[in-house]
C-alpha cells in the first residue's frame, strides 16, 4: 500500500508547522505530495516542504469546508486527510466539524486537535508508539489489516480490548486466544506488539490506556455511516476524535455502507 497525496485541513488561523512534521514520517510509505486546505498557509511552509522532498499545493476551498474536503478526496484521490479542528466549532445541530468529517470520510483521517500534543518519541512522528483498540469486529479487522501496511514507521504497538461486561471463563479462554492471535498477526509482520485488557467505559479506558503507556498516537476502526454493534460505534469514535490529548487515527470501514 503506498500513500501517496495527504490533504491537511484546519480552521485554525495560524496553524503550526510541527503538526506537519510529525506526518512526514509517511515519506517511508511513498508520501509525496501534500495538499492543503486551510485559511492561511505560511509562504516559507512551500519551501520548507520542499527541502524535504515534497510537493504542496494549497486548494480552493469552498463556502463549505465539509464538502470541500469531500470533493478534494475524489478529485485529487487522498489517501490520508489530517485535520486540525478547534475543538469548540459546532454547527446548529451541536455537531462538531470533526464529527461531521468522521460520519463522511470513506479514507483514513488522522486528527490533530489544536493544542493537542504528541508524547513519546516525537522526532519520530506520530506512528512511532501506538496503540490499536479491537473488538474483532468487522471494522476493527479492517483497521487492523490496513496497520499492517504501517510496519515501516510503527516501532511498538499496544493492542488493547476493553471489558465492558461480565465475561465466563470461556469468553476469558477465547479472548485469551484471541489476543494470542491478534499479537502473532503483528510480530509475523515485524510490528513489536503486545497485548492489553482494560475493563470500563470503551473511550475512556482507551484514553486511559495511552496515557499508561504514553504513546503516541491511538488507532482505532470507525463504522461511519454504517450501523454495526460492538463497541467501535460512532459514538465511541466521536468521544475519543473529540477528548484525546494525543493524534488518533480513524480508519473507516465501508462494508456496510
């Protein structure tokens, strides 16, 4: 798989440059060019891409972010948008641009909060330390077959499930081997993985989770529009795209769709 065009988005007046450093780590999987749609771009930010070996170009946006960022993605065919959002932006219906951009994207988008801020190694970019929440769902299989592409860029990587109701020694048993399972996918592929078990509410022993390990980013699968059970809801999604301290990466499933 090869990434090849990222689109940043924001709606921050003076975005900062170091968010975009911390995506070029992307380079290693054929990241070339990156387009942007923002109210104001730096003039040195052309340069300053270019001594990296990168292309950028800067979009028209229209009266509609939303669906300038939708339009974009089929006409310059994104692999990846990373949007920076001011977490206070809601339209009417009190839905946040980053939710509207969730419920719409059939692409990868990683968030990047204004303020929010990267831990770990951060010289390494966000991908270095990470870790991936699964339920064995249809749509966390899907992000977890896409991260196997990331083995170039990921250095450790946490597998975390979360316990959210009473479990049998049998659930314990295939859980057990399940996790066993998910973690041998990862090292088999040269991703240094291990294995983890919360118990709570989904979001916030995610959250938990990373500040634990103080990684550098969380992944997880997203449903989009489609309905599926399990505890990779939108509703999941929303709260951790809107309450990380840390970039996470939403990988849409689109089966259902």
């Amino acid at each position: 798989m090869k990434v090849r065009k990222l689109l940043y988005v924001t709606d921050i007046e003076k975005p900062n440059f170091s968010e975009i450093e911390q995506l070029l780590i992307l380079q290693k999987l054929g990241l070339d060019e990156i387009l942007f749609l923002c109210p104001n771009r730096p003039e040195d930010w052309e340069r300053r891409l270019g001594d990296y070996g990168l292309k950028s170009r800067r979009l028209k946006g229209g009266e509609s972010l939303l669906q300038s960022i939708l339009d974009a993605m089929q006409k310059e065919k994104i692999s990846i948008v990373a949007a920076s959002f001011r977490r206070e932006n809601r339209n009417i219906l009190g839905l946040s641009r980053m939710r509207r951009l969730l419920r719409s994207s059939y692409i990868p988008v990683i968030v990047l909060h204004e303020g929010a801020k990267v831990s770990g190694h951060m010289e390494n970019g966000i991908f270095h330390h990470c870790i991936i929440a699964t339920d064995w769902s249809p749509v966390s299989e899907t992000a977890i077959n896409y991260l196997l592409n990331f083995r170039e860029i990921i250095e450790v990587l946490e597998v975390v499930y979360v316990i959210n109701k009473r479990l049998s020694v049998r659930d314990m048993r295939s859980l057990k081997q399940r996790l066993i399972k998910t973690r041998k996918t990862f090292l088999d592929r040269g991703i240094d993985a291990e294995t983890h078990v919360y118990a709570g509410k989904t979001a916030d022993e995610i959250m938990l989770a990373a500040k634990d390990y103080v990684v550098t980013s969380i992944i997880m699968g997203t449903s989009g529009k489609s309905f599926l059970k399990g505890f990779f809801s939108r509703s999941c999604s929303y709260q951790i795209a809107e309450k990380a301290a840390i970039p996470t990466f939403f990988i849409p499933f689109t089966g259902g769709r």
